[in-house]
C-alpha cells in the first residue's frame, strides 16, 4: 500500500472508538484498576497516564507505518525529539560527531548542556562522506545527520557513514524533517533513530508543537524507551489527536508543497537578483546525486543566495513581502520567509555563500500568487 492509504488508515483500528472514524481524546492521569492484585501487576498493560491512551497509540502506529519502525516515541516539541535519544545513548567520557549543518538550537544544547555530563561534541563537514572515518575515535558514541540541513539544504551520503557507523559500533541519528517521513525513511538505511519535528509536515498547521523518535532495532527502542520512561516524558491528547488529523493530509499537502515550490524555484533561478537558489531536486544542486538516489521526493523548504547587497535591502526585500509570513518553523499551509546567516555559527568552514541567505518554506497558496509577490518584493534590491 502507499502511504497516501497507509496514513488514511493507521490507527483507526484501536479499541474504544465505538465506530467513530477517529480515535478519541482520553484526558487521564489516573487510571481505576478492578482488582487490587492488578495495580502492580503486568496485566493490563497501561498503568499510568503517562503511558499515554488510545489517541497516542494511533499516532504512534501512524509514524511507526509513516517511517517503517517498530516503535515511535512521542515528544513534546521537535527539539526534544533530537535531545531525548541524546541523552538516551551518551554517557560521560562519551564524544559525539554532529553534522556541521545541524538545527541551531539542537548544536546549542550540545555546546552548553552534553558538554556538562562529560560527552564531547566534535562537528564534520555535511559533505564529508566516509572520510568521516578520520574524526571517529575509541569512545565515539553516536553520529547526529541532518540531510538535507533546513538552511543551506547540504546534504549527507547517510548510507556511507551509516557503513562506517555500523563498522565502529557507533548509534547513528538522523533529523529527517525536511523529508517528513514521507521522502526519504532513514531507518531503511540501516539508521538506528529517525527523527522529526512533527510540528512541521505532520502537523501542517503551524499550531501545534510534537517530535517523534522512531526506531526499528529492539537495542535502540530498548534504550530509548527506557529513558523516554524515567524523563518523564509526555505529549497532551488533545495535541496527539490533532498531529493525527494533520496526517491524513499530509501526502496531499505535501506532493502540491513539492509541486509549488519546484516552480517557484525554477522561476528564481532565472531572476538576476538571485546568484544561487539551494534546492537538492534542481539538477544544478552540488548534492542533487545523492538526493536521487536516497529520496523519493522534496518537501516546500528550500533556500536561495542573493547577489551581494547591503543588510538593508535584505530587510526591504523581507519587509515588502505579502503573502509570506515573516517567522521561524515551517511546514505549514502558508508561506514563510526569513533572512539567516548560518557562517556565523558554523564551526567546519564548510560553508560560504555569495551573498545573503533567505529561507523559503512555500505554502498551499497559488503558486502563481507567491511568484507575482517574490518579483514585487524582489524588485527593492534593484532600488
Ligand atoms: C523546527 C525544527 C526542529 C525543532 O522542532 P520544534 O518543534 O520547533 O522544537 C528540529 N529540527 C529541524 C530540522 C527543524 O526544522
């Protein structure tokens, strides 16, 4: 089956829907056993709100079909979703690669937080491939990818460094939302954590914050779950239920994202405002080979370089935008822009660009629409 059926299908099956169509919103903590002799027994199986309820249940069988995982833990909020695994398999005296393009707040939490239980972060060039072998070391621990990266869209030869990972008895963790699930499944490549930001795709209405963790390998979820258990951690119903509904459209918004923004990045690539536009499904991307090859498609998210000019026409540019929003996230139904300048916490010198850097995420809008609104709002760089 597709997964266009998978994610109509996935969770609908769960006891206690009473043949409604979705599952229901149980708000628990505390739930009423019938016997005593139960309440430290393993029979049932839920003991505690925690454990989460029906709602959760299907969410997390609709990520397990979406990634092809046999368990998927639920966080609250996408960043959570790259510490918990973090904390799940690193222990002191541990060193960890990160790719040099990874989530800012993710390498925050490495630079300030790992560091004070002993575990080392060492980042690599995105593009580095199985020269990686150079930076592992005896206690290497764990390899964190982001392919592609959500701002300079580089992206990482997984398979190479998944070899190598496997080799050195290394975990390897990927952050796979730009791909959402949908175009590319990193636990099919021998990954052992795929991650998202389900706030993103999933969620498809910039409303709602959730990460998921999913894995195959009965070693990866054994540790994972273990400290996902002793954390504390939990999402609401009311926001599992809704991440549920965004699922059922995913597919859909998601093949019209890929649609509307290869058109709006063919039409940039031939503005002369524009010296670079970063988007790993143009044949002119450095990495479009690899792209090819592992992924099934691209998602809305891409980004271009402008031909040099001052900090202020960016901000012209930005400010006379209509129909973008102007903030941070993505993978909504609407339109998105923001300046970044990734140089400025780059650690590798992997990365240099010709000029200002704008992150697009393209929404459900016409694409004709944000073109018509790009080339307005493009025009103040020639002012
Ligand atoms: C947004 C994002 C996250 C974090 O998700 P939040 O739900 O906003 O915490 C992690 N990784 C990537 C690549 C993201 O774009």
């Amino acid at each position: 089956m597709s997964d266009h059926t998978k994610m109509i299908r996935a969770g609908r099956k769960e006891p206690g829907m009473q043949g409604a169509v979705n599952p229901p919103v149980h708000r628990a903590s505390t739930l009423l056993f019938e016997r005593a002799e139960d309440l430290y027994g393993t029979a049932p199986d839920r003991h505690y709100g925690t454990q989460g309820m029906v709602v959760h249940d299907a969410l997390r069988e609709a990520f397990c079909q979406l990634e092809q995982a046999s368990s998927v833990v639920l966080t609250h909020s996408g960043l959570s979703a790259c510490t918990l695994p973090l904390l799940s398999v690193c222990s002191a005296g541990d060193h960890i690669l990160v790719s040099d393009n990874i989530y800012g707040p993710t390498r925050k939490f490495c630079d300030e937080h790992l560091i004070r239980f002993g575990v080392k972060t060492e980042y690599f060039n995105p593009r580095v491939g199985d020269r990686i072998a150079e930076q592992i070391k005896p206690e290497t621990r764990a390899i964190f990818m982001e392919s592609p990266g959500s701002l300079t869209m580089e992206l990482t030869d997984i398979p190479a460094i998944v070899a190598l990972a496997k080799a050195n008895n290394i975990w390897t963790l990927v952050d796979n939302t730009w791909a959402a699930g949908w175009f590319f499944k990193p636990l099919l490549f021998g990954v052992d954590f795929s991650i998202q930001a389900a706030t993103k795709y999933p969620c498809g209405h910039a409303d709602v914050l959730m990460g998921t963790i999913a894995t195959k390998s009965a070693k990866a979820t054994k540790l994972l779950k273990s400290y996902d258990r002793a954390s504390g951690n939990f999402v609401a119903p009311d926001d599992a239920w809704l991440i549920l509904r965004g699922m059922r459209t995913m597919g859909t918004r998601l093949e019209r994202q890929q649609q509307s923004a290869l058109q709006v990045a063919n039409w940039l690539q031939k503005h002369a405002c524009i010296a670079q536009v970063l988007h790993p499904a143009l044949p002119s991307h450095p990495d479009h080979m690899l792209w090819k090859r592992d992924f099934t498609g691209a998602s809305g998210l891409f980004s271009l370089v402008l031909q040099p000019v001052c900090e202020q026409k960016v901000l012209a540019f930005l400010n006379a935008l209509q129909l973008f929003g102007l903030g941070f996230s993505w993978g909504g139904f609407e339109s998105l822009a923001i300046h970044c300048d990734p140089q400025t916490v780059r650690t590798c010198d992997s990365w240099q660009a010709q000029g200002p850097l704008i992150r697009l995420s393209i929404g459900l809008e016409d694409p004709d629409d944000l073109i018509a609104d790009l080339e307005q709002a493009l025009s103040q760089l020639d002012k």
